[in-house]
C-alpha cells in the first residue's frame, strides 16, 4: 500500500462520501473557507500541489482557481485527531471565496457576547495571547484588517 493510500484510507469519509476541509492561510492561520472532498479530490489535493475539491451542487471536481485565477497552493495538510475533518495550509492567490471577498467568512459577521479573559493564556506566544485574542476576535486587530501577519 502506498503512502497516499494508507492516507485516503485514514481519511474518514461521511455517509455523502465526503471530508469537510478546512482551509487556512500560510503565515496567519486565517481561517480562508470551508468545502468538501470526496476520496479522488483528496488523492490529487496531497498530490498535486493544488487544492481540489468536490462541489455538492455542480457535482463535479474543481480545482481552484481554474476560472477564477484566485489558486490555493497547497503548503501542508492534517488530518484531525478522529480522521473526519481535513485542515489544509495553504498559499492563496487573491479571494479565497468565490464573491470575491478574501475569505468566506467576511461577509456575515456575527455579533456575539464574548466570554470573560480572566483565565491566562495556555501558553505565552500562542495565538490566544495576541492583542486580537484579548479584544474577543481576530477581526479587531489592525494586522487582520490589512491582511499582514502581526
């Protein structure tokens, strides 16, 4: 068995056939967008190079940026501790979501009621002792507004 099948078979796929992946901007950890893979998107994601994913309402692989030109160059890939969600790391060349805002979760923020910060950090240096941390969202911070690391 090849390493990539042994992967694919780690891999749990839901009853649909496929994986949630979460994708996730190189440097930042920017959580870019969410889509779905089944096991042969999967298969070319790890060895492509690019992302590829399985689009549930055209029923049809895509790989990203094809049409668009806004490409996710795949940088690292995880699985999570129970197999069934993939976290891929990724270069993204301009809007990672198809409206063309530079992540999918820009659109629709919500308001939220935010929990008290009176538990030190797990760890110094991590991402919870940041300034955007401390202020409740990573949208706060002026690194996340710009787009660069702080």
């Amino acid at each position: 068995m090849t390493d990539i099948e042994n992967v694919l078979d780690r891999a749990r796929f839901k009853d649909d056939g496929l994986l949630p992946a979460i994708i996730q901007a190189e440097g930042t950890g920017e959580v870019l967008m969410l889509g779905y893979m089944d096991r042969e998107a999967l298969r070319r994601t790890l060895t492509e190079g690019r992302v590829t994913y399985w689009s549930r309402s055209r029923q049809e692989y895509w790989r990203k940026g094809d049409t668009s030109g806004h490409v996710q160059y795949v940088r690292a890939a995880a699985l999570d501790c129970d197999g069934d969600t993939l976290l891929v790391t990724v270069e993204q060349v301009g809007a990672a979501c198809h409206t063309g805002d530079r992540t999918c979760f820009d659109a629709d923020r919500l308001d939220v009621v935010v929990g008290p910060f009176d538990s030190p950090p797990a760890r110094s240096g991590s991402q919870f002792d940041s300034p955007a941390a401390r202020s409740g969202s990573q949208f706060d911070s002026p690194a996340a507004r710009s787009g660069s690391q702080a």
